[in-house]
C-alpha cells in the first residue's frame, strides 16, 4: 500500500487549458492573468485580485504594500508555516507570536489585547487548516487599536464566516496555490484587498516596481519580479471553476475520517462543523491526548510510513524553528507547544478512496493501541 499525504486533483480539462497557453505562445502577462484576477476577484466577494507567483510573495507585498517597516510590530500565531512570520521579518518589522484556541487551532482573539504595544501595526490573522477565524473579535480589535487586519486564507479558500468568503474581511488577504492546497497553479497565490491604492501597489511591486502608465524600462519603486505565468494562471482558471465540486469531495473525505475516528479516546479530531462558520478542507489533522508525547506521536508517524502511509507534523511552531532561535517570545504559548507536539496530519486529497482511509484508520489505531499497551506493561 502507497498513500500520499496530498495529491493535486488534475483533470483533462486543466491539461487543454495550459497546453492551449503553450500554443498560443503569449505565456506571461496577458488574458489568462486577467481572467484568473477577475474570477477570484467575483468568487471572493473583493474589488481587487492580484496574482503572484506564490502565497509567500502575497504575503510579503501585503506587508510592504501596507507600508509595515522597520520596528513595526506584527501579531501572528506561531502555530503556522513559516511563511506567515517570514513575510513581515522581510521588511525588517517584528513576529509577535501569540498562542492559540485548543479547538480550531485558529490565533486566540481572547490574547490579542495583551501583545499589542504602540508599535503595533497590524494583526496577521490565519485561517489554520482552511477553518475561519473568529472575525468578529477580531476585526473587533483591530478598530480599537486602529491596526491593519491581513488574513493569511492560504489554507482557506472557500471557506465562510457568517456567510461571507474568507479573504474578504481584513485590508488584505492572500491564497496559495501549491500543489497541497485545495486548488493548485503549480506554484503560485493570489493578494485581494478592497483598497484601489494599496491593489496598485501590489501591481507595481509585483512587476519590478512598474505602475501601469509606465514603459517597460521605467520603475518608480524596488519592485520584484512575483508575477504568475500565464501557464500557471490558466491552470488555476480550471481548478477555480471546479472549486465546488472539490470542495464537497474534501468534506466527504473529512467526514468519513470524522466517522471512523470522533469516538476513540485516544486521540482528539477537528471539529466537523462550526457554528457561523464553513469550513475548507486543507488537511486532516488529527492529534493525540495529552498523556501522548513527541515521542509517541512521531513513533506513530514512523510506523505508519512502514506501512507505506505518508503523514505530516503540522505545526512544529514557528518560535521553535532555528531561523527564529534570536527572537524573544514575549508571551507564553502553551495551547501551540502542547498541540504542536501531538498533531498527526493524515493523508488528505480529493482522491482518496474510502477503503484507503479505512485502511490510513487501521493502522493508525493499532500504532496508538500499542504503545497504550507498553505503557500498561511498563507499569506493571
Ligand atoms: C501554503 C501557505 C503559505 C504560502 O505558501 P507558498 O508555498 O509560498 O505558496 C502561507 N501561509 C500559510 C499558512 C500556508 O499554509
């Protein structure tokens, strides 16, 4: 038995799209572009939509674009990829880490108020594992303190709170579109934002620091080269208008996982379903009860790759990778390092057979009866 942790869901229909892009040899800049910006821009519910050439280059232009500099602090849960911190260290501004809510994973808007100080500027709010957050909070927040609002919907596209898409809540928010998330560009990611002027200068950095008006060799500001191909563009035009049909797929694997694992003790699942809230299905990220350890979570994961089943750790935490070793973390972020350490993310894609989760369930729970079982006998 082989099963991956994610595979990309890739039909005939993508396969024309990209190879009718090759023949038409227009390959950056031009329709595809376009039409990918204008159909997320109508799917999220925004103004404006900005492809880029992956969620990390969204992320670093929402920052930069916002104006967030040198000594701006930047509140961010460590309980995510990296990209998220990484984005605001690239303008010289500050990680703030805070903790997390146990049941959506999601930054805990409860923690808000005590890490934001006078150089604060702004919230970077992710939506873990595409499960929105708690907007209402923290939008909440945000206003009082006069602080810009980005949403890191990497994770999350799809996904609703109160009705309305992720994405279309904060002064700017970025998806992404590697081969693991939901749909895919190959690599690739996309900023929306309601503001003209700040979508104006996400197109402009994007592109060597051009604005529109401008001639090829004219660059007003540093920009960077993080356009998307159109080869990527029209991959993700594909995948975009399948989103419907992929998102139910991914709920249905989710809940056959639901079905087979909520009852066992051992181990804690994601919640199903949320009150106000539509859920995207990322991963399947499962984790161990609490007498469990790193140890015996990554004994798991050992176990079930000699089964031939590819599982992930999300998250080791930010705070903890060696990039961050210098940074000061100001507060105390025990729901991240306990969870980080027992999360097993199962593997998760939209064409993942019921058999294959059945069996993905099988060994999972003999790995973890086992080691209940060494632990019986070591008692004795
Ligand atoms: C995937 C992801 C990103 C961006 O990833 P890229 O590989 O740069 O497209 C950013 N933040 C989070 C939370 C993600 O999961």
């Amino acid at each position: 038995m082989k099963v991956p942790l994610s595979q990309p869901d890739i039909t005939e229909a993508e396969i024309e799209a990209v190879v009718s892009v090759l023949r038409s040899s227009r390959l950056s800049i031009g329709p595809k572009q376009e039409e990918f910006e204008q159909q997320m821009a109508v799917y999220i519910g925004v103004p404006h939509a900005i492809a880029v050439s992956s969620g990390t280059a969204g992320l670093h232009l929402c920052i930069r674009a916002l104006g967030i500099s040198k000594g701006d602090e930047v509140i961010v849960p460590s309980f995510t990829f990296i990209a998220a911190a990484n984005a605001i260290r690239y303008e010289g501004a500050v990680p703030v880490f805070i903790d997390i809510e146990p049941e959506t994973l999601n930054l805990d808007p409860s923690r808000l108020e005590e890490a934001i100080t006078p150089k604060t500027r702004a919230i970077l709010v992710v939506h873990t594992f595409g499960c929105p957050a708690d907007m209402d909070a923290i939008l909440d927040i945000g206003r009082r303190h006069h602080l810009l609002v980005i949403e890191d919907a990497c994770e999350a596209i799809g996904a609703e709170y109160k009705g309305r898409k992720v994405g279309s809540f904060g002064d700017a928010a970025v998806f992404a579109f590697y081969p693991n998330k939901q749909i895919t560009t190959g690599e690739g990611g996309i900023v929306v934002t309601p503001h003209e002027q700040v979508a104006r200068s996400i197109r402009a950095l994007r592109n060597q620091g051009r604005y529109e008006s401008d001639d090829w060799f004219q660059h007003d500001t540093l920009g960077y080269n993080y356009r998307l191909s159109e080869i990527s563009c029209a991959l993700g035009c594909v995948q975009l208008q399948r989103i419907e049909s992929i998102l139910a797929r991914r709920e249905a694997v989710a809940q056959k996982y639901d079905e087979i694992l909520r009852s066992r003790k051992e181990l804690t699942v994601p919640p199903i379903a949320l009150h106000h809230k539509r859920i995207s299905w990322f991963v399947y990220v499962i984790r161990l009860a609490a007498n469990f350890g790193q140890l015996q979570r990554d004994a798991v994961v050992q176990f079930l790759a000699t089964k031939g089943i590819s599982c992930g750790r999300y998250f080791a935490p930010i705070h903890k990778q060696p990039a961050y070793r210098h940074y000061k973390v100001r507060h105390p972020l025990p729901a991240t390092e306990s969870i980080s350490r027992r999360t097993i993310a199962l593997p998760f894609f939209n064409g993942l057979a019921d058999p294959d989760i059945e069996q993905v369930c099988t060994s999972l729970m003999r790995s973890v009866e086992s080691i209940c079982l060494e632990r019986e006998q070591a008692k004795i």
